[in-house]
C-alpha cells in the first residue's frame, strides 16, 4: 500500500510504516479500517509478534491519528491494542456498536441510496424480515414503520444489534434471530407472515435462501447485492418462482473500482 486516494492525507503512509514493523517474514496482514461515527476503527488480521515495543507503537499511532480503536486478530484470538473509544455507528435514530471489522455498506452516501428505496418500497408493510442484516443497517431504520425479524449469522452482528434494540426504549418491534442463511436458511413455510423480505447476502449471493424465497408466498423480496453476476443468478431462482423483478437502482459506492452496488425489487405474481 502507497497510498489510500478515499483516506485523509499522510495517514496511508504513516499506516504503512508503523504495520512494516509488524509484518513477519514471508507474512501478509489484511486490514480493515471503518469510519464510524465515533472514529475510526482499525482491525489489523494475521501473523503478527507483538512485543511491548510494538504494541506502543501501535497505542501512539492511535493517539496522533485519533483512532477511536486498534484491534488486532490472530489465529482466532481478538487482541484490544488500543480502545480510546467505543465505535459506534447511527441507524436512523438508533446508535449500534460496531465490532471489531464489522460489516457496513461502504459509504454512507450509498447506504442512504439503499435505504431510500428500502423505505419507499417497504411503505405500508407492517411485518418485515431483514435477512443477513449484520448489525441493523436496514432493520433499526425500518422500525420507523414496520416490525422487524432481523436474522443474521454473524454472532459479534447479532449481539451488537441486541445491545442497540436493547439500549432504545422505543424498540420493542424487532426481534432477533442468530442463524447460518447458508446451512439452514428460512424456510418458505418460515417467510409466510411478513409482508416483504429484504435480504443484503455478501458476494457469494444466497442461493439457498433465494430457493426458499421463490417457494414462499411472500408479496414482495428486496435484494441488495456488491455482485451483479450471483444477483443474476439469485433473481432467476425468484422468478422462476413467480416474480417479477419491477425495479433495479444501480448504487455507484464502490469509488476508484469497478464494482458497483444495487438494489432490486420483486413482487409475487404467480
């Protein structure tokens, strides 16, 4: 990494050399860094050694650079290097903590696009299920007008979303469920009472829980997907199974690549 052209100026460089200390022959480290409304949190995983003199010097970048958090992840274990503050993130009126590396869409200008439309087709539906719904990015907004059934696989998702629904005194329409999409997604006899599922899969799409979707009775599915190839794949299981796809709104978040974002729309016709 030389450079970061989205991040504020000297911080890429300054990132690079304090993690050029860290690296281990022959090692790589993936970084995560979110920008949360309480600052920003930096994940650092792999092999990293981390002696007292490293784990200052991690603790002083967090210091200059005002970082909100620096954890690092090996082998499995999450170690708090430096917890200057609690991140959060805002939901509508709702705070969520966000965990280490958590799941967020990538700008908030495209969550607000997916959002806009999430809440203008969900008008009217008084029963919603929020499938993989990380830490409440579309189901603590939503609360604004419908119940909600968030389910997500994620344990470190499903109880940030529990301390925010738990923490808000006026969020008593969202109920939780910590369940692999994957292994075992909603069944159709499942998705029956809600009035519309959203569903935001990571890029792999979720073709198991699409199946399910098009043997559902469910009046209308809003998908959001990072990947127009398994959207594609996932949108023809729903309409071979009686919908129709009436709207697709392109979010263009994913700035310097080429990926892009969208948001879809299904009714059930048949």
């Amino acid at each position: 990494m030389s450079h970061c052209p989205s991040g504020t100026g000297g911080f890429a460089e300054a990132l690079r050399a304090v993690l050029g200390d860290l690296l281990t022959l022959r090692a790589g480290l993936d970084i995560t860094l979110t920008d949360s409304d309480s600052g920003i949190d930096l994940l650092i995983s792999g092999r990293v050694s981390l002696d007292l003199a490293r784990r200052e010097a991690l603790a002083i970048f967090a210091e200059s650079h005002d970082l909100a958090s620096v954890h690092v992840l090996d082998d499995g274990f999450l170690d708090p290097v430096s917890v200057r503050r609690a991140p959060k993130m805002r939901f509508g009126e709702v705070e969520a903590p966000l965990p280490p590396g958590g799941f967020v869409q990538a700008t908030k200008e495209g969550e607000m696009a997916l959002l806009e439309a999430i809440l203008e087709w969900t008008a009217g539906v008084t029963h919603c299920a929020d499938l993989f719904a990380g830490i409440g990015t579309f189901s603590l907004p939503l609360v604004r007008h419908s119940t909600v059934h968030a389910v997500e696989g994620a344990r470190s998702a499903v109880e940030a979303l529990r301390k925010a629904v738990h923490g808000t005194q006026s969020l008593k329409q969202v109920t939780l469920d910590h369940r692999d999409l994957f292994r075992r997604p909603l069944a159709a006899h499942e998705l029956n009472r809600f009035g519309s599922v959203i569903i935001d899969p990571p890029r792999a799409g979720a073709a198991a829980q699409m199946t399910e979707l098009a043997r559902s009775a469910v009046p209308a599915v809003i998908a959001v997907s990072c990947n127009p190839n398994t959207f594609a794949r996932d949108a023809r299981l729903l309409v071979d199974g009686g919908y129709d796809l009436v709207c697709v709104r392109p979010v263009d978040q994913f700035l310097w690549s080429p990926h892009v974002e969208l948001v879809a729309r299904f009714l059930k016709t048949a």
